[in-house]
C-alpha cells in the first residue's frame, strides 16, 4: 500500500516538470491587469498568485481539485486533506493509514496545557488556539532539516510531516481551548481508531448519543476546509510561509488573519442576527413578518447577514449542503427553520429591494443570495455549541487543511518569496494624470 508520502514522491517531479514547461513557453503573457480601484480595494479580482488546490467559480462555488463541491460532500476531512495535496481521493487502505499517521501524532505536549492555562481567564478563545500552534513550533522538523542542510527538492517532504503534526493535534488542541475557556472540566484525550471528526466531537465533550453532531462535523471541516489561496488567512499562510517559515509560524499568522472580524466572524453574526430576529417576533417568525422584517432592515441602511459575498453569484453550495442536513435531521428546530424561511424569503426582498435603489439612482446589490455563515451557525447551536466567540476555531480546524496543503505545494514546486511592488498615493495621482 503507497502511503500519502509515497504518493506524493511519485506525484511532485511531473507538476514540477509542468510548471518548468508553462514559464519557459508562457512566462512572459499577461494573465492580468490592475485598476486603481483594485489597487485601493484590497487587490480584489486581481490575478497574481497560484493556488492549485482549489478555485471559487462565481457562478458555481468552491471547485476543489477540479471537483464542485457538493459532489464530494460525503468526504471524511481525512479523505479532503489527501485530495487538496494529491488531486485524488484516497482508497479505503490510504485513508486508513491516514487516520492511523494522525493516531501516531494526535498527543499535546503537557508544555502547550502549560502555558493555556496560564493565559488570563477571559482570553479570547482564538488567542489560546494560535498560540498552542505558535508555542509548539520547537517541534518543527522542517526547521530541524533547515538547519542541518537539505536541498530545496526535500523541502516539502518535512513541511509535510509539520503539517501531519499540526493537523494531528489541532481537534485536540481546540477541545482543550473549549474545555477549558468554558469551564467545562477535565480534558479529553483523543481516541485511537476515530476519525478526525468524530474525534473532535468527543474530545469536546458535547453528547452526540445518535451521532449525528458527528456527521455535521465531518461536513463543517470539509466544507470551510479550503477557499483559494487569496482569502485573509490562505493568502497570509502563504506570505509568511514564502519566507521560509516553518508550518507552525505560517499556520499560526494564517489563523491570527481569520481572527478578523471581516473574515471569521460573519458566522456568529449571522446566527446573532437570526436569534435577534426571533426574539423580535416571540419564535420563529412566519414568512410574511420576515418579508416585512427584511424590508424594513435594509430601508434602514442595515444588511442582512449572510446574504452577499465578494466572489459569489449564486447560493454558495456550502450553504446548500447545510441546509440539506438540516431539513434531513433538525427540520422542526425553530432556530433552524428560520434560517429555512428566511432563505424562502430574502433572495426575493434582496431582488425587489435592488430593483427600488435602481430606481432610486443608486448601483443595485451584486448578490442576493447566501453564502456558507448564513445557515452553519444554526446547525451548531442546536447540537449544544452556543458560545459564539468559539465559533472562529472550528472554522480554523477545517481551514487548517487548505493552508497546510497550499504550504505542502508550495515548498514541492520551490514558489518564490513574496514581494509584490508597492506605489504611492503620488505615484497613484501621476500615473492618472497623465
């Protein structure tokens, strides 16, 4: 049986060939352009890096490794980390050795308990989760083999075994931070012979005597697992990492990105917007209130959450998949079936209310339809996990997955410091005015 090591030796040498072939054929075309209000606008929409693990298609969601994603929604996170690095989904004997390499590496040092434990009470639960990564990086084998010479074609193969290490400890070490930060008691180990997300299950603590939450886990880190290489975290995994730095940095800074308030937590505020919404109207509101509700929160200058997304034209498939679940085993939850009817309702208001600032003068709204926070949020407070703050780790589990793989490729295919050039304003203002 090859191993995922053994696949990747066999793999890297033709990619690296291909690449090779596209810059001495191709590498002086053009592939984009920059605007000034791209230049100001966060680089949004400009081409100017490589990510082969996955693409996010406008008009059909996150494609990874050429497969929409619904297609593979059945994936174990087990068999989606071994399809962001090969391109392929692992047999039943790959996949098992997976789980088996995890088993081996799942145990924290006593040292990372240690130093979580000494944070201060109310730390936030993503200042625990990066910093149990950061202060492990003296494990690092990739700066081990660094300093002791090795040739830059061996680069990925200890990048690998970091990245293995990481995701090995990662469900274990986000229970703890839970456990812990929420005063819910001692922790729990991690079991030989579970997979990755059942484990994490467990180790939180939360009862799953059915399995479900189990089942929704699997699907969460599948989902959020990877998004391109140019979101907040992916893309400063990435930087960091181009410098050399080992998983554990790179990870780390990654994961302090989706932190952010624009990038990881637009799932708490979806689900807070949806609580605030049934509070309003004593339960569960009827589809008429939420037409009514709707209009009156965007007449107002507000949005509503979970509706719109930068990329995205069309429902994001992740919220598709989730829906689905939750019609299949939480259909009367009345926390759930207002996200249900608000995914009745608001495309339609978002369409009307476009169509009236038209009217108005004013530019239409891009995207009436829901992306993945608009519906996760639900699905995780049923099953018992309501402490909103928590909610940017589990996301950083899954997410995980995409920048260890992009980090893996990168350091097989030798990808460049990055360094894009900078201009100023004046420069900006010369430029135009000639």
């Amino acid at each position: 049986m090859a191993t995922l090591q053994d696949v990747m030796r066999d793999k890297i040498p033709a990619w690296r060939d291909e690449i090779r072939g596209i810059l001495k054929n191709n590498g002086s075309k053009v592939i984009s352009e920059v605007t000034v209000q791209q230049a100001y606008g966060g680089m949004r929409g400009v081409k100017g890096m490589i990510c082969d693990t996955s693409v996010v298609e406008p008009d059909k969601g996150l494609i990874i490794r050429g497969r929409p994603l619904l297609e593979i929604k059945h994936l174990w996170p087990e068999e989606i980390f071994y399809l962001l690095l090969t391109g392929e989904e692992p047999d039943d004997a790959a996949k098992a050795d997976l789980q088996k390499q995890y088993d081996k590496r799942a145990g924290v040092p006593d040292y990372v308990w240690d130093v979580l434990k000494a944070m201060p009470e109310d730390s936030h639960p993503m200042c625990m989760f990066n910093t149990a990564i950061l202060v492990m990086e003296r494990e690092s084998a990739f700066r081990k083999r660094y300093d002791e010479g090795m040739t830059k074609g061996d680069y990925w193969e200890p990048a690998l075994e970091d990245g293995l290490q990481v995701l090995a400890k990662l469900p274990g070490i986000a229970a703890g931070v839970y456990r812990l930060r929420y005063k819910k008691g001692g922790l729990i180990p991690w079991t030989n012979g579970l997979d990755w997300g059942a484990n994490y299950v467990k180790m939180l603590g939360i009862d799953d005597a059915d399995g479900t939450f189990a089942e929704l886990m699997r699907l969460y880190l599948n989902f959020h697992s990877d998004h391109e290489g140019g979101n907040v975290s992916a893309n400063t995994c990435h930087t960091v990492g181009s410098a050399l730095s080992d998983m554990y940095y790179a990870v780390s800074a990654g994961l302090n990105g989706l932190a952010g308030p624009l990038h990881g937590l637009a799932n708490q505020e979806c689900l807070g917007w949806i609580l605030e919404t049934m509070k309003k109207f004593g339960g569960a509101p009827t589809e008429a209130q939420l037409r009514d509700f709707a209009f009156e929160t965007l007449r107002s200058g507000k949005v509503i959450p979970g509706y719109g997304h930068a990329v995205l034209r069309v429902t994001d498939p992740r919220y598709a998949g989730f829906l689905e679940f939750g019609r299949k085993h939480i259909a009367d939850d009345p926390v759930f079936l207002t996200v249900s009817r608000v995914f009745d309702v608001v495309p339609k208001v978002l369409e009307e209310y476009s169509e009236e600032r038209v009217k108005a003068g004013k530019n239409p709204i891009a995207n009436c339809w829901p992306n993945v926070d608009a519906g996760s949020g639900s699905l995780l407070y049923h099953y018992g996990l309501t402490e909103f703050p928590y909610y940017t780790v589990l996301f950083s589990v899954s997410r995980a997955m995409g920048m260890v793989a992009q980090l893996v490729l990168n350091r097989a295919m030798g990808t460049a410091l990055t360094r894009p050039k900078s201009v100023s304003t004046r420069w900006i203002k010369g430029q135009v005015k000639g």
